[in-house]
C-alpha cells in the first residue's frame, strides 16, 4: 500500500495520510486539533478558581483569598478579644462584688469561659464539615454575644460565671480554621494562619493594653457589652464580607486519625499548656503591678511596650523559620522563653521595671506559639478533618483555659503567689521535653 507524507495546515504535529481504500483512510486519518498546552490548561484553571487550585504557584494571594483571610482572622480577633479583655483587669474588679474576695471563684470565673468551649469544640468543628462553615460561625458568634450581654447585667460572681459559660458556648474557632483553610490555596495556608496568629496577638496587645482604660471609663459591664457588640457586627462580616467556600474534595480520614496522630497530640498538649499559664498567670501579675504602686489603669504603660517589642519581634522570626525551614528550633525557643519568665516570675523581686522586663521575656514566646501553632495543625490535620482537628486544638486549649483559672485560683489561695509561677514552670518544662522530640515540620502548608 503506498502512502503519501504531508502535514495540515493546522496541525500541531506531522500527520500520516493514506491513499489505500476508503475503509483504511477512515482509519488511518488522524483530524488536525488545535493543542493546549497543559501550563496553559493550569493558567486558565488559576484564573477561575484561584482559591481552590492546589497546583497554582503564585507567592502572591488572590485577591479573594487576602479578603477571606482578613475577615476571617478580624472576626477570630473579635471573638479572641472577649476572652483577653477580662484577664488584665477582672480580678481587681473582682474585689469589689459580692464573691470576689475568694480567690478560688475569681479563677472559675476566668475558666468557666473554656469548660464550655472544651465540651463543644469538637462538635462545632465536625458539624461545619457537615452542614458548612458560615452558619455555624454565625450561630456560635450569636450565643457568644448572649453571654457577653449576661455577663454585662450581672452584679455578683455567680452570674459573671453564668455569662461566661455561655459565651464558652459560642466555640466557633475550629470552624474558622477550617473555613481559612477551605479558602485559600495549600502554600498560601502558611500565611493565612500566620495572619490568624497575627490578629490574636494583636487582639491580645489591645485587650491587655485597651481593657484597663475602658475599665476606667465604662466599667466592667461597659467592657462586656462592648464585646458583644463586636460578636453582632462579626455576623455581618461572616454573611456579607467573607466569600464562599468552594465544595471541598471529599477524601476519606477516619476521625481516629486525628486522636492518634502524634504530632498534633504534641500540638494539642502545647496548647493546653500555654493558655493554661496564661490563664493563671493573669490572676496574679495584676496584683503584682497593683501592690507595685501602679493603678489598675494604668497598668498599659507596662502592656504597651511589652506587647509591641515582642509582636515586633516574633514577625520576623516566624518568617525566617519558614523560609529556612527551622520552624521547629523556634517553638521550641519560644517554650524555653516561656519557662525562663515563669521562673523568673517566681523567683525575681517583683519591681515595675523587672516584671515588664520578664513578661516581655514571656510574651515574646507566647506570640510565637501562638502565631504558628494553628497553621502547623492546618498541615498535619489528614483528609478533610481539618474542622475536626481544629475542635481537638481548641478543645485542649479551652481546656488549658479552664484548668488554668481554676488550679490557680486554688494554688494562689491555698499557697501564694510563688506556687502558681513554680507550678506553671514544671507545666512548661514537661511540655519542652514533649516537644523535643517533635519532627521539623514542612516549609510550605
């Protein structure tokens, strides 16, 4: 059979045709088509969905990623800032109502906050898997703004407590997690979670520094009902600000994997632990301050620069870690900063000067950990459980929140100042032992 060589005009490559019998040409006839090359095939991809491309390269994030993610970390900050605005201030306050001169209850009412939210976490959490993130953030910022409101009319311990279970209600920062998570493409999830941290430390500056003058002003049922306010309008970002989600790729990860996995179970007891000594930490340092000569509002002289000189601090150094990939050598840095200020705190003459120079110590490594520890369990959370393993996180650290309060509150009644600081040290010296041995986690989410 001859056969003739020649290429269309079209063609992308030579083609072969046949001058053998129809039947053959039929078979042998290959039609010219125009070809797209798959980097092109990728760019259009890229341009119509540029949050759920997981293959996009960009450094940059889209701009519906950036507003997603800003909203997003606002509304974590918001909702952050009611649990931070009470601690700088609340047990002073609490001397002044009936039930606060035991020191037992002042700790309960700092921790009640986390029983609830351990109890609902995961709940919130798997139920956005499910049903979707925007109405259940929304549901939870609602029942958040209700015990802010109770809290605000309450004139004893025992309703400030009653406020405060039910604003524990209202746990929805697993599913904004996840939700952050749903929105922004796998290495730009770094950065988003980054920012989260980011907003919670920048919460934790104007809640620390903030609360004492609206104290000052307002009082403590102004401060919670300023927060509640802030709850309303953060329903409004959620329904008209932050995008939808595109539908996530269903892959299988049984729930257990998130219980069993190491590495977040190290993540997770880190978590209780840092929120924990915080918790109780604040319990004391503004009886330090006040015993020191310096008037609960104007305990922001000290806040202020503490704040400001570690969160400038702690940018560059969450930064160079992933870049250089020694993510690791810098949380476990930042928990040997946390253990020198505790023991420094039980140990050091409590001064003006050396308690804001030994809570910059310790906030400096606070910031850290707590920028960095939510994006490290958006990478090791298998499947879709990314929802669920955000509730476990914020379970145990709603848990911290509450053992923090409550053991302290014991330990300052039963022992003294000294025997909460010892006691948050050996906390922190078993998680710095636990975290050794973590793996180097990967540079990009």
């Amino acid at each position: 059979m001859r056969r003739l060589q020649g290429t269309s005009p079209n063609a992308a490559w030579p083609v072969r045709f046949s001058n053998g019998p129809r039947r053959m040409r039929r078979r042998l006839h290959v039609e010219s088509r125009p070809v797209v090359a798959p980097a092109a095939r990728r760019q259009l991809i890229q341009r119509t969905l540029p949050m759920s491309n997981p293959s996009a390269t960009s450094s940059r994030m889209s701009a519906p990623e950036l507003r997603a993610t800003v909203s997003l970390a606002a509304i974590f900050a918001l909702r952050m800032l009611g649990l931070f605005m009470i601690m700088p201030v609340f047990s002073i306050y609490a001397k002044t109502i009936p039930g606060g001169e035991n020191v037992l209850l002042v700790g309960i009412a700092l921790g009640a906050y986390g029983v609830t939210q351990s109890m609902l976490y995961i709940f919130y959490g798997w139920i956005s898997d499910k049903v979707g993130r925007k109405p259940v953030i929304a549901t939870g910022l609602l029942i958040f703004a209700l015990g802010s409101f109770v809290a605000a009319g309450a004139h004893d311990m025992t309703w400030i407590i009653v406020g405060r279970v039910i604003q524990g209600m209202g746990a929805v920062s697993s599913a904004v997690i996840a939700f952050i998570a749903d929105l922004t493409a796998e290495e730009h999830r770094t950065k988003a979670m980054a920012m989260v941290g980011g907003s919670i430390g920048i919460s934790f500056a104007v809640a620390i520094v903030g609360a004492p003058i609206v104290f000052h002003w307002l009082g403590m049922s102004g401060l919670f009902a300023l927060v509640g306010v802030f709850s309303i309008l953060a329903v409004g970002v959620v329904l008209w600000v932050v995008p939808d989600a595109p539908k996530p790729v269903h892959v299988r990860a049984p729930f257990a994997e998130v219980l069993h996995n190491v590495e977040l179970l190290r993540l997770n007891f880190g978590v209780l632990v840092l929120h924990a000594t915080q918790t109780a930490l604040f319990l004391v340092v503004p009886r330090i301050l006040e015993a020191g000569g310096l008037p609960v509002a104007s305990h922001w002289k000290v806040y202020l620069p503490v704040m400001g000189l570690s969160f400038v601090m702690m940018v560059p150094a969450i930064i160079a870690a992933e870049k250089r990939g020694h993510m690791k050598t810098v949380l476990l840095s930042a928990i040997a900063l946390i253990l020198f200020g505790q023991l420094l705190l039980g140990v050091a003459p409590h001064t003006i000067l050396s308690v804001a120079a030994i809570l910059f110590v310790y906030f400096l490594g606070f910031n850290v950990l707590e920028a960095s520890q939510p994006s490290l369990v958006s990478k090791l959370a298998p499947g879709n459980r990314k929802g669920a393993a955000a509730g476990v996180y914020n379970t145990t650290q709603s848990i911290g929140l509450a053992l923090g309060g409550m053991i302290g509150g014991w330990l300052l009644k039963v022992d003294g100042q000294s025997a909460v600081f010892f006691t948050c040290s050996g906390l922190v010296f078993c998680w710095l032992i636990i975290a050794a041995r973590m793996k180097q986690p990967p540079r990009k989410a």
